[in-house]
C-alpha cells in the first residue's frame, strides 16, 4: 500500500478514498548511516510513537499498522509491549505488525536495527502484545472522539504540512480516536458510532521526514480543556484523574501514562504491570511491586486459558530490561553515536526485583526463571506467603540472565 508513512494532515486526505488505511510508525528511528540512535523515552512524548498511529486512522475504514517498532539501540525499547499493545487495543484497531524478523530459521548473527529475532527485549515485547492485543486483555474504548478535518479550508490556510496537534492526539490516551476529512471533493461522512462525539481539528504539530521516507510529529505545547471536555461529554467518568497535562488514565481505567515520570501502568485481570524509572513501586489489583532496580518493565500475565491472575496456576512475570551486543562501542554513556557494532553474544542488563502476588494458590507458587525456549533454569521459593499472597525476590546476575519467569501452583 502507498502513503503509509507519511503523519501529515495533506495525507489524511490523500488516504481519505482509499479502503483501508496502513500506517508505519517508529520511535527512535536510527540515522541513515546507522550510526546514531535517539535515546529518549516513548512514555515521556506521552507515547508519541502511538499518537503518531493513532492520529492518521479514519473513522469508518480499517486501520493497519503494518510497521511499528522501538529500535534497537534504544535504550527504552521495553516500552514497546505495553504502550503499542495496550494502547491498539484501546483503540480496538484491526491489525498491528512489527518491523521486522521477530523469527529466523537462519542463524541470528547480532542484534540489528529493525531484525528483532535476535532481540530479547522485542521478544518480551511482542509477547506482552499478544496478551495485550490479541488476546485482548486490554478493554476497548466505548465511544470517543472523532477529529474533523476541513480539507478546503486546509489548503486555503496553507496547514497541509501539519500533523494533529498534541493538544488533540493525547485524547486518544483516555478515549476512542479517530480522524474525518471533509471536503467538496470528499465522500459523505461516516455515521458517527453510538458515544462518538465530532470536534472540529485546531492547531497542528510540525511533521519531521527522515531521509529514509520515516515521518513523525514534533509535538507543540499542549493547550487546557481536555479533560473538562471529555467528562462533560461522558466519554471519561466523573472520577478519572487525568488532568490532561502529564497524567491520562484511560475511560476504561486500566492504563495510565504519567510523561514525565515515565511511566505506564496496565492493570486487568489477566495482565498487570508496569514501564517505570527505578526505585518505583506499583499496588495493582493482583500484581504489586515492592522493588525495581532497573529501568524496565515488570509485568505478570495469566496463561493459564482465560483465568485472572488471582485464579491462574501458571503466570508469567516479564522482566525486560535492556540487550546490547557484547563488545559494543559508543562515543559517550548516553549510547547516541555508535562506533562499533559488537559481536553475536548477547549482553542483557541484570536486575533485581521484589513482587507479591495476589492468588489462591499463594502458598502452592513457585518462580522459575525460564531461557528464551520456555526452559526452568531453576526454583525459587517465596519469601512468604500470608493474607492469600506470595512474595519473590529476583536477582537476575545471580539466578539466571532471563527476561521470563514462569509461577506455577505445585500439584
């Protein structure tokens, strides 16, 4: 399909009579030499990879991501899971690709940009984003808004060039998102769904195109009322504590995104956790996290069938960090500027981490770190068991350099 990079409002319109809508979207795109990586977060653009997304999808059409990833050197690439696989499925789009090689037959060879087969930490990404996503363990929005585009008046202002501005893309971090453009020259709009609201589209973001054909938005500041919008309209509850700015907790309550500190948190039944900074702790329905020593993110998801963590006899605790490979050289510790790309061996940064766990199995459970083809490395017992609870501590530079670690009721 054609179009499918470009963030502008001038290809809204382009894509406007097509079928479907295919979109491609990265954060920290490397430079076309592949000699230097953005090193900031996703979570502190408030997710700006998936506004990005989000913001070209058009009401009534099917929307595609055929392209996403959080590139590899980037220092924040455990973001990906959570942010891309929660957030599409809140927005209930109809199909979500990474890019590219989760799986070779072929011998891995280095962690490259964009071959992830080789890379723990996507795989730990795409692994949340099935349960995420696929699974759909993460409620859609019911209802939300929907921008209008008036493509003439567009044009007539000399706007073509913008993208959606932050101030109307961050909407889609508490509701439903999508786009119209209208036109004389444009079909009819699309019925509005059942607890979908028109807003008219203001202001616009300045769209940056790398040499490789890669666009993204560089977001301007974010303007008041947003929040007041939604609730006066029903589209967030009463009590939601977004205040618009730096915290949006979904209509649904199960996500929420604080920019600045970094952080997200999903919380359902079948998969609880977070992406934060150190030293940071979590009290989630079933899952709490008593200590973190690393960036990174630590979640738990049930797979045992359908059954919420407070049920399952088997879960899993993901636990990603970061990944380089051994021998890699940068120009200063902010790892920006490559100078040599290392070998095969994969080098993951160690942690440790405390968690308790909220099941009716808790004095059954039992951790064991697993290698990357499901493999027990080793038992670890709780530290105790009390109120219906089990609580483990992890050290992964001594119980097993892993990302995956398997709780299963003793029988």
């Amino acid at each position: 399909t054609n179009y499918n990079m470009a963030k502008s409002l001038h290809y809204s319109v382009v894509r406007s009579p097509m079928d479907f809508v295919a979109i491609n979207s990265y954060h920290a795109h490397p430079s076309a030499d592949r000699k230097a990586m953005n090193q900031s977060s996703s979570l502190f653009r408030f997710g700006g990879v998936f506004r990005d997304i989000i913001s070209t999808r058009l009401a009534g059409k099917p929307f595609i991501v055929t392209e996403h990833n959080h590139v590899f050197w980037n220092r924040y690439r455990y973001e990906q899971g959570l942010l891309i696989g929660a957030y599409a499925a809140f927005q209930d789009i109809d199909g979500l690709t990474v890019h590219a090689a989760p799986y070779s037959v072929s011998d891995p060879g280095t962690i490259r940009a964009f071959k992830l087969w080789n890379d723990p930490v996507n795989i730990a990404s795409e692994f949340l984003t099935f349960f995420a996503f696929v699974r759909g363990d993460v409620k859609p929005s019911q209802g939300g808004v929907r921008v209008m585009i008036d493509a003439d008046e567009m044009y007539r202002a000399g706007r073509a060039d913008a993208g959606l501005s932050l101030n109307q893309t961050r909407l889609a971090l508490m509701t439903g998102f999508s786009s119209e453009c209208s036109g004389k020259t444009l079909a009819p709009s699309a019925p509005l769904l059942p607890g979908e609201v028109h807003v008219k589209q203001s202001g616009g973001s300045t769209v940056t195109t790398s040499t490789s054909g890669f666009s993204a938005t560089a977001d301007l500041p974010p303007a008041d009322g947003a929040v007041t919008l939604l609730k006066r309209r029903n589209l967030l509850p009463s009590g939601n504590r977004s205040n618009g700015e730096t915290l949006f907790v979904s209509s649904t309550g199960e996500l929420t995104l604080d920019a600045p500190r970094r952080w997200l948190s999903v919380n359902t039944p079948r998969l609880q956790g977070i992406c934060s900074d150190p030293g940071r702790t979590a009290e989630l329905a079933d899952f709490r996290i008593l200590a973190m020593s690393t960036p990174g993110c630590l979640a738990a998801v049930s797979v045992d069938g359908m059954k919420p963590l407070r049920e399952a006899e088997r879960i899993v605790i993901v636990y990603s960090t970061n990944a380089l490979n051994n021998g890699m050289k940068f120009v200063s510790p902010d790892m920006t500027r490559l100078i040599r790309d290392g070998g095969a061996e994969t080098v993951l940064k160690t942690g440790r981490f405390t968690v308790s766990l909220r099941n009716r199995n808790a004095a059954k459970l039992r951790l064991y770190p697993l290698d990357l083809a499901g493999n027990r490395l080793a038992m670890i017992a709780p530290e105790k068991t009390a109120d219906g609870t089990a609580q483990f501590t992890v050290d992964t530079a001594k119980d097993g350099a892993s990302l995956f670690f398997e709780v299963a009721a003793e029988r």
